[in-house]
C-alpha cells in the first residue's frame, strides 16, 4: 500500500517507518494517524519483522498535531471529538502494545503527541540538540491521550512540571528523565549497534519479554503476579526456541535464530 504521510519499508528482518512530511515538520492530522494505524497492521502481520524502527524525513521528529487539523476539530460536536482523539488513543496503544521491539530515532523537535509517539517506544535515542516540549497547555489544551505513556516514562513528579509548564526541555534533561535512553552522535552507527543486540535474540523471548513487562508495570508484585512470573518462565522455558537457546548454550554454539539473522 503507498501512503501520503508515511514510508514503510522492510530489510533485514526491521521494518522502517518514517513520518514524512517534513514542510511541516512531520505534524500529524488524521490521514497520518489512519496510514500509521494501517502500517502497524502490517508489521504485526509481517512473520520476517523482527525489530521496528520509528524515524522522521527532514530536520525535526514532528511538531505534534497539525494545526489545520486541530482548527478542524474546533468545528466539531462532541461526539465527533470523541471519535477523533479515539484515534489517536488507538494510534498510541497500538504502538505501545506492538509484539515486536521498538526504536525511535528523535531529531530535532519533538513537540506534544510526538512525545507520546516516542514514550510508546521500547528504546529511545536522541541527538544532542534534540528538544522536548507538553505544549498542549499553551493552546489550551491538554496533553491527554498520550499521559499515561508519558507519566509512565518520565513520573509523575516531572509530568506535573512539563505538561503544565509547557517548557521546552533538552535531550540531557529527557535522558535524565528516563524519556530518552541514549543521546548519540550518529544514528546509523547506534541503531546497528541495537539491531545487531536484538537480532541476535530469541525471537520468541523478546515478544515474551515484551509482554511480560506490560503485564506487571505498575502492579503490586502479590501472589497473583509471582504466579504470573513463574508460569511465563516455564512456558518459555518448554518452548522450541528456549528449549533451543538452552541447548545452544549447553553445547557453547550460536543459536538457530542468530544464525538467520547473519
């Protein structure tokens, strides 16, 4: 399928997929959330995709919502509005809860949902001069759909200060704050550096891992999640691909699935 505002494309068992609309700054309205929507269909679909990277086209991640498209809504009943933001929860869930592992690469700025794009992503690296800003506050509005990924990722405590503030903060500060995971100079050497990592894990363990860690994030650990723990550990143990990294490990040789991904 060819897309207006979005790229994807599959190598090496990653998918690539890049917001392109770089004449303004790669804001998002519904065309984009329906085509990013639809491009997450088909990595979850792809059998051959194993890692997805989440980058921008031109010199910033995006600005967040597009400003037509928010005049738009000022137009529309509440019920509409409704509809509408629900596609943007769905957009952010739907990357959030991907299968497969994530990584965004943020240049530039990274205003409001673009924030909430890279708090849905397992890894995020950004340039020195990257920037950060919750600027919903200043247009009067608030940073909604994407506050649960982003409180998870960077606290309560910086959230109260950012999303009501709306002050722009650096990639030193995001890193700080857990939002980031690396601040790079180069891009394409870091992200082989992670592709390498992943490619050369079970990918069975990884989607496992994946899971695992949605399923017990900010939950008490009780009998009920200790029981949880004991059962994915022994259900990925008796699998063919924990059974096969165990015997790999054994027999001091690279497993099956490293040896595809060379």
């Amino acid at each position: 399928m060819s897309y207006r505002f979005i790229t994807l494309t599959f190598a090496n068992q990653v998918a690539t997929l890049r917001l392109n609309r770089p004449e303004v700054h790669n804001a998002f309205d519904d065309v984009m959330i329906s085509e990013l929507l639809d491009a997450f269909q088909q990595i979850e679909q792809a059998p051959d995709c194993r890692l997805v990277v989440l980058a921008s086209n031109g010199r910033n991640f995006s600005a967040g919502a597009d400003l037509g498209w928010m005049r738009s809504m000022a137009d529309k009943n509440y019920d509409e509005n409704m509809a509408d933001a629900g596609e943007l929860a769905q957009l952010m869930q739907r990357l959030d809860e991907l299968s497969k592992p994530t990584i965004a690469l943020v240049q530039g700025a990274a205003f409001g949902g673009a924030v909430g794009l890279a708090a849905c992503c397992d890894i995020v690296l950004a340039e020195q001069r990257t920037s950060f800003c919750l600027s919903e506050v200043k247009i009067g509005l608030i940073p909604a759909v994407i506050s649960p990924y982003v409180m998870r990722a960077i606290g309560t405590r910086q959230a109260r200060r950012y999303m009501l503030t709306a002050e722009r903060f650096a990639a030193t500060e995001a890193l700080q704050m857990g939002l980031v995971h690396e601040i790079v100079d180069d891009f394409d050497t870091a992200l082989t550096r992670y592709t390498d990592a992943m490619l050369g894990n079970s990918p069975a363990a990884v989607s496992a891992a994946k899971q695992l860690i949605a399923d017990l994030d900010q939950q008490p650990i009780d009998a009920t999640h200790q029981r949880l723990t004991i059962e994915r550990i022994a259900a990925i143990r008796v699998s063919s691909e924990g059974q096969e990294g165990l015997s790999a490990f054994l027999e001091k040789r690279s497993p099956n699935w490293k040896k595809d991904s060379q």
